[in-house]
C-alpha cells in the first residue's frame, strides 16, 4: 500500500514527466502495479552470478562508466 506522501509524489512524477495530471485514486492503481512489476520481475543477484559477470566483464574488456 502506498502512503498519501508517496501517492502525491508519483502524482507529482507523472505531471512533470508527460505533462498530465492524474487523479488520488489513478496514482494509487498505478503506483501499486508499478510497485508489484518490480516486485515481480527484480531479482537480487547471487554472489557467484556477481563473480561471474566480473569475469565476463575481463574477458571482453568491459568498462562500466560511472555518471
């Protein structure tokens, strides 16, 4: 459940990022589902799957480049 802060937060996202305004009620749905496809589709990674990606990164001289 999304407290009233983060409803109008997400209401507050949604107007500055497509220039639409939303409802409570629309920004309470739409927060949730959001929240639940992370939920669903995040997956923290194992160390030994963290070790492998650091290997893979050497071997193809891969360099993430931070911002």
């Amino acid at each position: 459940m999304l407290s009233d802060e983060q409803i109008t937060k997400y209401q507050e996202l949604v107007k500055k990022r497509f220039n639409c305004e939303i409802s409570r009620e629309e920004a309470l749905e739409n927060g949730t589902k959001l929240l639940r496809l992370v939920e669903l589709i995040y997956k923290p990674m194992t160390e030994a799957e963290y070790k492998m990606v650091q290997k893979r990164r050497k071997e193809t001289g891969f360099v993430a480049k931070n911002k």
